[in-house]
C-alpha cells in the first residue's frame, strides 16, 4: 500500500464507465428488467391467443398486442439510456475530470468531494458493499449511494485494490 498506507483513487469516470454503472445498477441489482420482460411476455400471450382463438380481424389484433408488447419495453430501455447519457452531460463526465477522490485505508473509506471542497464523507467497512466490474469497481455505501472507481485509476493495481477492499468488507 501507498502513502501512510492508504489506497487512494482520484475518480475521472467517463461517459462510458458511468453508462454501464447505471446499466448495472438498474438492470442487475436492482432487476429492474424483469417487469418489461414480464409485460412482454403477457402481450405476447394475449397476441398468441387472439390468434388462435380469434376470429375476424385476429391476425389485426395479434398484430397490434405484439407490437405493444415489444414496443413499451423498448421504449423504457431506450428512455433510460437517453436519461444515462443526459445525467453524463450535465455532470460533465469526460476523460479527465475528477469527480471526488476516494481514500481507503484499513479503518474505512473516506469521499472527498472535488465540487464541494469542504464535503468529505466517512464510512465504515462494515456499511460498504462492493461489487467488481471490467471496467470499474463500484462501492455501495446504502442501497442508493455508490462510488465508481474505474480501472487503472487507483495509486495501486486494480488486482491489489480489490484484494483490500474484499478483505475489508463486512469486517
């Protein structure tokens, strides 16, 4: 470990880490894909029985319930990537702008806010859950307040950082 045995990370997401932090977040730990594949799977039914059992105009209304059912859920996965990319741009997430810098040491973690120079937040081990991604490593402090720490941004190697944070986690 590095500099009075602190693992420091001084965060610059970019609009890519930060895209597949959201998708992660919604998409797989929050299962936030199960209800549209659910009401793609009702619509799909409904399309298929009034194709069976239908009569005038059937194949019209399969038609239209099919297209209902796949249309609706693309719809949500195509606003919320828009709403991605528009939270990066308002936040100004581009390549070499630090964000906040994150300081891990063996008593807990520290976030230092670059926007707000006087907001540092402290948190224990214990409150912190931690995730590890290609890109990036994201540290959840709560169910709605995470840190990113992208890869290769860290004064350690990323093997080394999410060695501490995993033998520090929960203890």
């Amino acid at each position: 470990m590095h500099q009075e045995n602190a693992i420091i990370v001084e965060v610059r997401p970019d609009k890519k880490v930060f895209r597949n932090f959201a998708l992660f977040d919604t998409f797989v730990l929050k299962k936030r894909w199960v209800r549209p594949v659910v009401f793609l799977a009702i619509m799909s039914a409904f399309a298929i029985a009034a194709l069976v059992y239908g009569k005038n105009q059937a194949g019209l209304l399969g038609g239209v319930l099919l297209a209902v059912g796949i249309g609706l859920p693309a719809v949500y996965v195509l606003s919320f990537l828009l709403q991605v990319n528009d939270q990066a741009e308002k936040n100004r997430l581009y390549a070499g702008r630090r964000i906040y810098t994150v300081t891990l040491r063996d008593d807990g973690v520290s976030v230092h806010h670059e926007q707000r120079k006087n907001e540092t937040l402290g948190l224990n081990w214990a409150d912190i859950s931690a995730y590890r991604r290609k890109d990036c490593i994201y540290l959840y402090a709560g169910l709605t307040r995470a840190f990113l720490l992208p890869a290769g941004q860290a004064n350690v190697s990323d093997d080394e950082l999410w060695s501490f944070i995993a033998s520090h986690k929960g203890s």
